[in-house]
C-alpha cells in the first residue's frame, strides 16, 4: 500500500475573528450576517486581493487568510483594521464589527484548497489573545 505524500509549504496565515458575535448573533440574527457579509465584500475581500491573499475559508464570524509573505500579511491586516474602523464610525457601539486578528509564518499542509497543522493553530492562538481591534504576530511573522 503506498501512502500519499503530504504538500507542505511556508505561508503567513492571518486568522480573524469578530469580537463579540455570539452577542450580535442574540440581539439581530439578520441584520449581523448582512452587516459581516457586507464587510467582507466591501472591506476584507478587496485588502486581501491587494496584497495577493487568498480566503481559505469563512467560519461563521471568522476567516482563515493565506498570503505567501508576512510583509503583505501585515499590510493588509492593517488596512482592513483601517477601513473597519472608518466603517464604524458613527454607528452605536452594539451595531459595530470588530475584529481581532492573529499572524504567524509558518508551515502548512496543502490538501485541496484547505491548509491545516501548527503554522495555522498558532495563527488561532494569537488571534484569540489580540485586542478588539488589533492585531497580534508571532515572532516568525516579525
């Protein structure tokens, strides 16, 4: 029986989740999934095109971002910060999409368009620990 090799490859990862969703969710299903889809078309989807990333995958209130440069990671996990912000503004704090987001370069496993293993893990990780609104890097990333 031969076994399949395991692609692997070096990617920076960027992980992002909204702050306080399962609240939103609670207060306005409808208008929170409008409000996030509307974001990630207006606000993430364009930064991560520009900086030559790619969006692995939605889940629920996060995203799962590969760029093939941390320098390019960074720079667009600050504008999409940016323009989240400047997309808040003057709306009641409860109605605001807030984001926290996590970087980190490291290896990856390819396995169709899905990536998985540490590279990732530690992505989520830093993620969790960032601030509403910031964003947190790994020392690869730096």
């Amino acid at each position: 029986m031969s076994e399949k090799r395991v692609q692997r490859r070096l990617a920076a990862i960027a992980m992002a989740d909204v702050v306080g969703y399962s609240r939103m969710m609670g207060q306005d299903e409808a208008g929170t999934l409008a409000a996030l889809t509307e974001r990630r078309k207006r606000i993430v989807e364009p930064a991560v095109r520009a900086r030559e990333g790619r969006i692995v995958k939605l889940m629920g209130d996060g995203f799962l971002i590969e760029f093939g440069s941390a320098v390019n990671a960074v720079k667009a996990a600050l504008d999409i910060q940016e323009r989240m912000q400047a997309a808040n503004a003057g709306l009641p704090p409860e109605r605001r999409i807030v984001l926290r987001i996590g970087i980190n370069l490291g290896e990856v496993i390819v396995e169709g368009n899905d990536l998985y293993g540490d590279g990732i893990n530690i992505a989520a990780r830093l993620e969790a620990i960032a601030p509403a609104g910031g964003i947190v890097m790994s020392g690869s990333a730096h």
